[in-house]
C-alpha cells in the first residue's frame, strides 16, 4: 500500500468519525428578543412637550425568559438633534410570549421622531414548563374616549395561580380599525388574588397623530426584571378550574363500566 493510499483512508476515517460525534450536549444557540410593534406621539403641556411610547417585545424561545432587558428611547427635533434619551428597565419577557410596555418623557422642544431599542437579554431557563405560567385573566374592560387622542381604560385583573401576587403591572395597548397600535397606557395592581377581581385604571394621554382606537388589548403580568415573581406563583399551583359543587342531582342508578364477554368460536 502506497503512502498516498494511506493517507487517504486516514483521512476517511477521521470525516467518518467526525461526523459520528453527538453534538446534543453542544449549548443551543437563543434567539434574540424582537421588537414586534411601537408606536409615538407627542403632546403639547406646560414646561414643553410630552413624548408617549408603547411597544410589544417578543420572545421566541420557548425554554427561557428574557431578563433584566432596558428599552432606550431617544427622540430628535426638526433639526436632527436629539433632544430626549431615556433608559427604561423592562419587567422579564415570558417564554414564547411577549411584553408590551409604554412610557413618557418630557422634552423642552418638539420631537419629530422617536425610536425605541433595546439592550440583549440575559436568558434564564424556565423553572417549569410553558403552559404552568397562566396568563392573568383581564375581565369587564371599559375604554371611554376623554378628548382629542386622551383615553380612559378600566377593568378588573384576577390571579390564575393559588398563591396571591404582590403587584401586577396592567397595560393597555390602543389599536385602530386596521389593528395597527396607536398607543398605550400602564398601571400597577397590588394584592391580586385568586377569589376576588381587582380594578385597574389606566390613562393614555395621547395616541399616534390621525389615530382613532377602535379597539383595545390589556394584559397583565409580573412585575421584576428577573422570572421569580412569576416562578414562584406557578410553583405554588394554579388555582384548580372547577371549584364550586355540582348543582345536578346525581345518577338515580350508577351505570357503571360493561364487562366485555369474550366469544370463542
């Protein structure tokens, strides 16, 4: 056998072997957070002008939250200065789901544009599984137009979850006839429990300049840049969905299970 032949089938096993290597235990590689939706506008008040945002951040992974996330929102004026910049520290972004966050500013001249970005999450590996954190169920929501681009949103927010939650933050996003977000509105809720519904009231002072909200989304979630605040009520148990007693009267007879007869030939 030739040098050359040698070197060949060396080679081949070295790919073969390569190829045979399990690479399971490699690390998987997340996905960043994405910015799905965000919409501005900016309103006249004593002492300059008042700068209002709301954005949805999305999280593709499945197995991990996205922590201790800063949205930065600048805004320039006619001239290309930038006359507003702002750090706002985000509440945990949920496995597979998505965060809606608003906010203001106050500027001493009149924004004509303003962007909204976001620092890398830190990723934490879900505690349990997906479906054990429930989403908390919003009920009798009430959107009343106030004046030109003010609205008002009230409803009430229960806990899914045995455990009471401390405080829940509550935000509301405004969208037009086409379904496009116009603008948002958030509030903090204190001692959400699982047998009684607490009311949220929450003020949007503006929306996107020609919007109209045709219609409106609030949700609910922990409040916390980390995943614990929510970790812990969904190791504490969901609230079981039947509680109450049955109001039939019961089976005047058990029907019972049939017992299968074998037949033979």
């Amino acid at each position: 056998m030739t040098q050359r032949m040698t070197a060949l089938i060396l080679t081949a096993l070295m790919v073969l072997a390569g190829c045979g290597q399990d690479d399971s235990n490699k690390p998987r590689q997340l996905a960043p957070l994405a910015l799905k939706e965000q919409a501005s506008s900016v309103v006249k008040a004593s002492g300059g002008y008042v700068v209002n945002w709301a954005a949805v951040l999305g999280n593709p992974n499945r197995w991990h939250f996205g922590e201790n996330t800063v949205a930065t929102i600048s805004a320039q004026d006619a001239t290309g200065k930038e006359i507003v910049r702002m750090e706002q520290p985000l509440d945990a972004v949920p496995p597979a789901g998505t965060l809606a966050f608003t906010g203001e500013a106050l500027a001493a001249a009149k924004p004509v544009s303003v962007k909204i970005n976001y620092r890398p999450a830190a990723w934490h590996q879900a505690a349990r599984i997906p479906s054990a954190f429930k989403p908390f169920p919003v009920s009798k929501v009430a959107t009343e137009k106030l004046g030109t681009g003010s609205y008002l949103i009230t409803g009430y927010v229960t806990d899914p979850f045995q455990k009471p939650a401390s405080s829940l933050v509550v935000t509301a996003l405004l969208r037009d006839a086409a379904g496009k977000l116009i603008g948002g509105g958030t509030a903090f809720v204190d001692d959400v429990r699982s047998n009684t519904n607490r009311r949220f009231i929450i003020t949007v002072e503006s929306v996107s300049e020609g919007g109209e909200a045709k219609s409106t989304e609030v949700v609910a979630r922990t409040w916390g840049a980390t995943a614990k605040p929510y970790e812990d009520l969904a190791m504490g148990g969901a609230k079981p969905v039947h509680t109450a007693k049955p109001q039939t009267e019961p089976f005047i007879k058990d029907r019972g299970v049939q017992a299968m007869v074998e037949k033979r030939p």
